[in-house]
C-alpha cells in the first residue's frame, strides 16, 4: 500500500497543475480570496486555507463550464483541472479516485507543447503573485505560438503586458506600445470585451489620445456595466479625467469596490492639492469627501495598506491625532504579520509589534521556547512583555483612582 502510494506521488509529482507549479504567493489569502471571487478558475486558495470542499466544488463548477464551452476540445481544455484533482484527492487519502484522475491526464505529458497547459500556468501565475507577471507573460506567448488566435489567451497576455508595461517617453509620433498593440489585437478577436476596452482607454490616455480613450471607456460601460474588473479599470481612467465623472460611475453601478472607493478619494485628494489656496472651508469639505471614501474604502478592505496610510496623514491634517495612532498601530500590526509570515524576518516582525501587539510577541516567544526552552531572546522579550502590560495596568488602575476620586468630589 505504501510503496502504491509512493508511486502515486511520484506519478503526481509529473503533472502540470497548480500544485506542481511554483506559485510563489506576495499577497495575503483574504486578497487572494476577494480577488478570485469573480475567476473561480483558481482553484488552490481555498485548499490553500484547508476549505477543500470549497475547493472540489470549484473544480467541478470549473470541469462543467470547460465541458459546456469547448464541447469537443474540453479534454485538452481540462487538462490542468485532471491535475489539480488528483492532488486533491491524494491529499484526502482517495488513492483509487486520484489514480483515476491520473489516468485521465495525457500518457507522457509534462506539459510541454501543449498550449492549454501554458494558458493555465499564464492564468496562475497572474493571478498570484505580482512578481510572478514576467512568467505568466512567457507561458503566453508559448501557448499563442501554437494557437495565435485564441481569445483567452491572447486575452491574458494583453492584460498582462497592461500591468507591467510603463509609459515609454522615447516612441515616435504614430508608434504604439507593445501593450497597445496587444490590447488592440485581443480587442480584434473579441470586440466586446469590457474590460480590455477599459485598458486600452488607459493606455492611451497615458499618450493623450483622449477622444478615442473616452469612446472606449464609454463602450465598456455600455457593454458590462456591473463587471467589477470594468469598474476598476474605468476608475484608473476617470481619476485622471474627472472625479464628478467617477463619483457618477460610482452611482451609476452602485457596486462597493475597495479600490473604486480609494481612485475617488484620490481624486478628491488630487482636487484639494490644486486648490490649496482657495477659502479654508472650500479646502476642508473636499478632505472630508476624501476621508469619507478611504474609510469606505478600508472598511470593505481592512489590509489596505495604501488606503489606511492616506487616511492616516489626513486625520492628522484634520487634527484627529487618536485616529491617526490607532490607524498607526494597525499598519504596524499588519507590517509585522508581513514580516513573519510572507518575508520569514523574525527581527523585523517584532520590531513592528514591540509598538501594537502583546498577543503576537508573547506568540513568537512561547513558539521559541516550545523548541528551545533555554532561549534567552524569548524569555527577554517574555520579560519587556511583562513590564509593558503591567505599566500598561498601572496606568488603568490611576486612571480609574482618578475617576473614582472626581466623582466623590
């Protein structure tokens, strides 16, 4: 039975799926998590946080939809789904379910020249982590060399190209960006796509081609008005042209999107900067607009950390300096979760919670003594942990003879 099961590993170890690939994650499960909501396709973060049933559910959504669309060509199309249940069920101990699945991958296959599998991998590595773009953009371009007119695929690697591709200052008159041509060319073979029009409107704003940029933002909106990729995009576009533009759009869809919520409040933010010098109360009602949105925006996303740094700096414009603290210390909480579970730097991890958190020092030092009890770092930090709560108790047990003693004058 073992040695049945060391070959199945074996045998799993050679398929191309999510769980062979090396998908180096850079942002947090809960982004992940609202990230995929609207592409299911992904089907490693909810195994990723022990929902596995969450998980073979998204890849039987995902088996249906690929048999639905394609027809015919959906084995090939199904490829990487085969892969990634065989790891499921080996995980749960379903070696005869995880065989099958094995079976049903093509005998041989690493993946190599098969553009389905390249797609895929592009897809994944997009989707997962922001220093892995430069991959995903090489797994397209491989799977277009075979298949040059597929639509998802040309779809994703002009997304991609969007992400990563910076203004160039040094392209002639009529020259366009590799982005750009891209985008065109995906928008050739698949006209209506909302959220491509959004980027290419984008892009070409950037080179000051306004009337063909607001034609096409105007078409997106048209075509997939409640599509939150669309509303994202269009926001970028907006922010640069007009916030009473955006906060319409905001009305208009009436989807509460975090990174909506933040473009408007930059808008607001950008609108006050240029209009320093007007009266103070003209000033101070275009902050509050600004503040409104952040804490909006934060509310739907608490990690956000750009949003929470901007609202932070604003209450203190406003002279709310407790907020400002308290938003301080949460940024501080979540640089220090950064630290110890993304970047593995203990040291910084505790420099960030020494500031905000007893829970988490008492955390790591307890986890440190577990495996050496004679740590001497862990017990100092048990030590500063100790004096912080008991001057911290001090404080409350004046505070309270203080209260006690101004109610029984």
């Amino acid at each position: 039975y073992s040695e049945d099961s060391s070959a199945l590993l074996s045998r799993l170890r050679q398929l191309q799926c999510h769980f062979t690939w090396d998908l180096k994650l850079d942002v947090d499960l809960e982004t992940l998590s609202s990230r995929l909501q609207i592409d299911i396709d992904f089907h490693r973060s909810p195994y990723l946080q022990d929902q596995r049933e969450e998980a073979l559910s998204l890849l039987n959504q995902s088996e249906e939809t690929i048999r639905e669309s394609y027809g015919d060509e959906s084995e090939r199309r199904l490829i990487v789904t085969y892969g990634d249940m065989a790891w499921l069920k080996y995980h749960d101990g379903d070696f005869e379910r995880s065989k099958n699945y094995c079976q049903r991958y093509p005998t041989g296959s690493s993946g190599r020249f098969l553009p389905e599998v390249y797609g895929e991998q592009g897809w994944a590595y997009f989707k997962v982590s922001r220093s892995s773009i430069s991959k995903a953009i090489d797994c397209f371009r491989k799977a277009l060399e075979v298949q040059t007119q597929d639509v998802e695929w040309n779809t994703g690697y002009a997304v991609a190209l969007f992400c990563t591709e910076k203004v160039f200052e040094n392209l002639q008159e009529d020259e366009e960006s590799e982005a750009i041509k891209q985008l065109r060319f995906a928008l050739e073979i698949n006209p209506n796509n909302a959220a491509l029009q959004c980027m290419l409107a984008v892009k070409l704003a950037a080179y000051k081609k306004y009337e063909e940029a607001d034609d096409l933002v105007e078409k997106a909106r048209e075509n997939d008005p409640d599509n939150p990729h669309v509303i994202r995009s269009s926001g970028n576009y907006l922010r640069n042209r007009s916030p009473d533009i955006m906060k319409r759009a905001l009305e208009i869809v009436g989807t509460q999107l975090s990174s909506f919520n933040y473009q408007l409040a930059m808008c607001y933010k950008d609108k006050k900067i240029a209009e320093q010098c007007r009266p103070f109360k003209e000033v101070r009602k275009l902050r509050r607009c600004c503040i409104s949105h952040l804490e909006e925006s934060v509310t739907i996303k608490p990690s956000f950390f750009l949003a929470l740094a901007d609202l932070a700096l604003l209450y203190a414009e406003e002279g709310d300096m407790k907020l400002k603290e308290k938003l301080c210390q949460i940024i501080h909480q979540y640089y220090g979760d950064f630290y110890l579970y993304h970047k593995k730097n203990e040291a910084q991890a505790i420099a960030h919670y020494t500031k905000v958190s007893f829970y988490s020092l008492k955390k790591i030092a307890k986890r440190r003594l577990d495996n050496n009890p004679g740590d001497g770092e862990a017990l100092a930090l048990l030590d500063r942990v100790a004096e912080a709560e008991a001057a911290e108790f001090n404080e409350d047990c004046e505070l309270h003879l203080e209260l006690q003693g101004s109610s029984s004058d």
